[in-house]
C-alpha cells in the first residue's frame, strides 16, 4: 500500500508513488529524526489533548456514553480524524498496534446515524441545523478528514478489523454525500475544501466511481457564488471565480490549497489536463508573489487569507502552519502528476523552514501562524499571536495536522518504477523500488554530502535520478570513487546504467550561505536581505546577541554586505550557524518622525552575531528575532545582476 496520494495505475500521473514500506528514514538524519520526535512526542501529545480538551467526549455525547456540554470548536471532530490518521500512518512505519485506534474506530461506528451523518456538534443539540450553514458548518470538510483517516487506516494500520470498520463508516458518510448532493440532490458545496481530495482517494482505495465523480462535482460547482457573501466575501472561500478560470490564489489560504489538491487529483484521475493546468497556474501565481521565504503562505490575520500580490510583510505574516501543510500536499501531488523538481523543490523548502518552525524541539508545542519577526516589546499574551510555542490551541487544527504529516514523511522522500528511482528529499535511509535497493547516508541539511549505496539489485540498466536544488551552483559527482560528468537536466542528475551491488555514487551540493533579496515591491523588507544556506533559511534570535549589547534594540542591527557571511559549528540546538556581520545604528532623533537627515556611512564598528536555522527560533527564552535584516547605511543593495559588494544575492531565494 501507498502513502497519502496513490493516483490509479492509469492515471495521468508522470511519477510513480512507492509503497509505505519502501522507504526507512534513519532516525540519526534530520527527517528520520523528526520522525521518531513525532512518533514519541508530538502523537503521544495528541492523543492525550484531544482527550482532556473533550474532542472525544463530544463523540461519546451522540453515543450516550456521557453526559456532558460540548467543547471546542464546532469542527472539534476533525482534530480526533487528524490524529488517528497520524496514529493509522505511524503504526504502518512500525508495525506496532494502537489501543487509540481499536477504541476510537468502535466509538465512530457507535456514534454513526444509520443514513450515515456523523459529526457530534449536529448531532445531539443541533440536529435540525444540518447542512444549513454549509459556507461554515464544515461538515463536509469534517467528512473529509474522516475519510482520510479511514484511507490511512486501510493503506498502513495493522489493525485489519479497526481499519474495516473505519472504511465501512467513511463509505457510509461518502454514500450520504453522494445521495444528497450528487447530480439528483442540492447544487452547494462546503465553505472549506478538504472532501474533494478525500473522496478521489476513497475513489482510489475502493474504486467505486461515485466519488471520483462527486469529488468532480464538488470542483465544477464551486466558483459561482452559491455560499453567497458571507463575512468576508465570496473569494475567501474561493466562490467567486470557477478554478478552471482562476489564476491567482485568493482568500482563505488553507481552504485554497486543499482546493488545490482535490483539484490535481481529480485531474489526475479523469485525464483532465486543462484543469491540470489550471491548478499548476493558481500555483505559480502564489509562488511568485504571494508566498513568504519561508513557503510560508497568507499574510492577513483577519481572515487567515492571502493578501494582495507582494503584500508580504514579515511581523504580521499569518503564515498558519496547516497551510504550509496544503501547500505541501499540493506539490506532492504536482510533482507525482507532472515530474517537475519545482514542485519538489517547494516541497524542501516548506519543510526545512515554513513547517519545521511551527514545532518545538521537545515536540509538544506548536505555532498556529509563523511570523519571520517578532518585535521588541511584542505583547504574546494572546494565543493569536504569541511569543513562543504553545501546547494546544482553542483552535488545534494544527498540531494533528503536523502529526499526521510527520508519520507519513518517508511517503514523500522517493518514488518509482521499473525503469528506476527518483530522489526528492534527501535523508538518511533505505528506498527500494521494483527490487532494487539503495541506502543513503548524509547529514544533509547540514552536510553538503550525499553518499547513495546500492544494495540490492535486479537484471537490466535502471537509472537512478538524484535531484539538483536550483540553489546550488556547484555540483559535484563521483560514480564509485571516480568524478564523473555532471548533467543536471530539468533539475535531476539522471545516472542510467546496470547498476551492480557495492556501486556507489557521492553527489556534493555546495552550500555556501548567500544573502536573498525581495521582489522591490515587497515594500515591508525593501532595504533588507535574508540569508540562506542550503534549503534552511536563517535568522537573527535576541539570545545570540553579545551580552555588551544588553540594552540595544534588536531593530538598531543593520547587516554590513562589504565583511562575509562564513559558516561556523553550532551547538546541539542549531548544529550549523552563520557568522553575520552587523553593525549598530542608534535612532538620530527621539521623536517618532522627524526631518529627514541622510545617514552617513558607517555607525559602530562591525561585530558578528550568529544567525541560527528559523526553523529552531523561539527554542530559548522570549524575545525578538528576524529574517529580513536592513543592510546598512551607504552600503549598495543588490544591482541587477544580483551582485552587492562581490556577495552573491539571490532574487528568488534559490
């Protein structure tokens, strides 16, 4: 069995996903790492969230079992869907067995209507109030994490009987959708996208054609108005243009990536390339000016939407970890159907940066939105926009989300065929493809070095594609210990050849640091650069700044491009820093405007401060940070040519 997206043997999918079992992530590697943290920290914290915060009381509520109010968020079910996903994902990569996943798949099949409703805020108190405020009920978006749960548990769990039982209650809820607003039934849709995609994948695992072609009509129908103005009008649930004429991305940025996603799938599965197309085309629209450094997307808080093209400013960056998550699984799913390293490229850049950062190191807390700075003076009372992580949110949408997308990480790092094996995440690992085995050691993203061994193998040339970030300038390879000629076409390196036990390639991807400067006009950072180095973007923490410097405004640092930026040994938090060269600039005046004065070159003497993996900030104690540092005073900012006092910067981040 596949991971999360498994397109049809005759879908019109490029890339070939590998079976769950194909892939092992060594947990000494970053996403190995990050793996096991997930399996012993982040799920177990999950479970026992959603179990003191009354997420699985409101179920047992409609069974009778207790009697009690209901708690949380009116989509409170989908964090218990979520969370057995993750559950359903992790004891397929193990093996083991889960007493949460027995349990809670006996209190649905309990909890499920004969007609085949199940959502506990409708069910006990509000029955009359079902499928009547579809714009925000979220009961099909409810339906659909269900769904997925039910997929996962099918494609990985151990547990045949409690996977049984949550297909038969997914099928049954799906039937309902069919019958109720299929082609016979109400022309509406769900204010928030998420059943379109797993219905293509209740398609996939069953083959019973209603929800391919329900997940179909869910697509055609959307775009036209039909959930009427609502709070924020029709885009922020994209409802005012039909995807297949849309062409930037536009309002809630969750509910349009998961649009998103159903939409490739459905493309995939029906052989539609102009809605293919159209899907690729809202993409690039978000990736070229309506995405943060970060893969972060959706830059206002009121509506968690995305702003206007180039409003990115980084202090109010929304930036909400479950649509980093979205964006993820879209371009998974891109990368699957057109084989094109941009989508994979996205996907490590998400990874290392807009996703990493919203989970602490110990694993039990979580950012909700992923600014790229935080003041001095920030006011983090408020879960809305805090100063560190928190362990639960009055909305946990995201902390099962990461769950499940940590326990199915190893799905994403490869795929293949029996023409061969193409890498897109490099980790410390096994993949086997079509017999063939190869196993990875790196450090990477620290480590430039990639070493691939093949261990197994099977009769016939194969070609093993290795992909070359667009980062990286300088790339270097050697086919059992001898260099060998670097031909990096549509950013893979492709070695084809009848590959022997023992053979082993050494592919090195430069990662000098390199400063990154905006779009001009990303107003909010006009005047700064970031800095870079690999896939991992870096930032300027207050806990790294010298202690002579106590008292100092952390917005009085200004970052001087004439001295280098050089690459030091970290500690145990950040294993790899970036020595930066900064300077102090102090206000000229006290007063909040006054005349204008132009600087004079210089200001204190240059000191150098480690700039440390963003992804790893708010790991310490509370205080101020940065991405986009100004450069200073009478010093260029980057010419046409990408060049600023010989440092090389980068337009796009690559």
């Amino acid at each position: 069995m596949t991971g999360p997206a498994a397109p049809t043997p005759s879908a019109l999918a490029t890339l070939h996903p590998l079976p769950l079992s194909a892939v092992r992530l060594h947990p000494d590697g970053l996403l190995g790492g990050w793996q096991e943290r997930n399996a012993t920290a982040t799920l177990p914290h999950c479970v026992d969230r959603i179990g003191a915060h009354g997420n699985l009381a409101n179920l047992r509520r409609v069974t009778g079992d207790v009697d009690t109010e209901f708690a949380g968020m009116w989509f409170a079910d989908t964090d218990v869907y979520k969370t057995l996903e993750a559950v359903a994902w992790e004891t397929g990569r193990t093996g083991g067995s889960s007493e949460f996943l027995t349990d809670v798949a006996a209190l649905l099949e309990k909890a499920q209507e004969p007609d085949g409703y199940l959502n506990s805020y409708y069910q006990v108190d509000r029955r009359d109030q079902r499928w009547t405020d579809l714009g925000f009920s979220h009961e099909m978006y409810s339906a659909g994490h269900l769904v997925q749960a039910a997929v996962a548990a099918a494609r990985g769990a151990a547990d045949d009987l409690a996977a049984g039982q949550l297909v038969a209650v997914a099928r049954r809820f799906a039937d309902l959708l069919v019958r109720r607003f299929g082609p016979a039934g109400a022309e509406t849709i769900d204010g928030h996208p998420e059943v379109e995609t797993a219905l293509v994948e209740l398609y996939r695992l069953t083959g019973h054609r209603p929800y391919l072609d329900q997940a179909r009509r869910f697509l055609d129908l959307r775009g036209h108005g039909r959930l009427g103005e609502g709070r924020f009008g029709p885009r922020y649930w994209q409802d005012d243009t039909p995807i297949r004429e849309q062409d930037e991305a536009v309002g809630h940025a969750v509910r349009q990536q998961y649009l998103l996603a159903g939409a490739v799938d459905v493309a995939v599965e029906t052989g539609d390339a102009g809605l293919l197309a159209a899907a690729e085309r809202v993409w690039r629209a978000a990736l070229t000016s309506k995405t943060y450094l970060t893969g972060g997307q959706g830059s206002r808080h009121k509506d968690e939407s995305f702003g206007d093209p180039y409003e990115l400013p980084p202090d109010r960056a929304y930036a909400e970890t479950c649509a980093a998550i979205g964006s993820f699984q879209t371009a998974w799913r891109l990368l699957l159907a057109t084989g094109g390293s941009g989508y994979a490229e996205e996907m490590e850049r998400l990874l290392y940066n807009g996703i990493a950062a919203s989970t602490a190191v110990d694993g039990r807390a979580f950012f909700y939105s992923n600014p790229l700075q935080l003041r001095t003076g920030h006011d983090g009372s408020h879960e809305d926009t805090p100063s560190q992580r928190l362990g639960w949110y009055s909305c946990a949408c995201c902390p099962p989300n990461l769950a499940r997308l940590m326990a199915s990480l190893h799905a994403y790092a490869a795929t293949g065929d029996a023409r061969g094996m193409q890498i897109h995440l490099y980790a410390a690992g096994t993949i086997t493809a079509a017999g063939r085995t190869v196993q990875v050691r790196t450090d990477y993203p620290w480590d430039e070095r990639i070493s691939i061994t093949v261990t197994e193998v099977a009769d016939g040339p194969w070609t093993l594609a290795l992909r070359v970030p667009a980062w990286c300038r300088d790339v270097r390879l050697a086919v059992n210990g001898s260099p060998a000629r670097v031909d990096v076409r549509e950013g893979y390196l492709r070695l084809t050849r009848s590959w022997r036990g023992g053979d082993q390639v050494e592919l090195v991807l430069a990662m000098p640091p390199r400063l990154i400067a905006a779009h001009p006009r990303v107003d909010a950072v006009r005047g700064s650069v970031a800095i870079a180095r690999g896939p991992v973007v870096y930032c300027l923490e207050h806990a790294d700044l010298p202690v002579t410097l106590d008292g100092t405004s952390f917005e009085e640092l200004e970052l001087d491009p004439a001295s280098p930026l050089a690459v030091a040994t970290g500690d145990d938090l950040a294993p790899v820093t970036i020595d930066v060269p900064l300077r102090v600039r102090t206000a000229s005046a006290d007063a909040l405007y006054s005349a204008y004065v132009p600087a004079e070159r210089g200001g204190t003497p240059s000191l150098t401060v480690p700039a440390i993996p963003y992804f790893l900030w708010a790991n310490r104690e509370p205080g101020p940070m940065r991405v986009w540092i100004p450069v200073a005073a009478g010093n260029a900012l980057p010419d046409a040519h990408g060049k600023v006092r010989g440092t090389t910067v980068s337009r796009d981040g690559r």
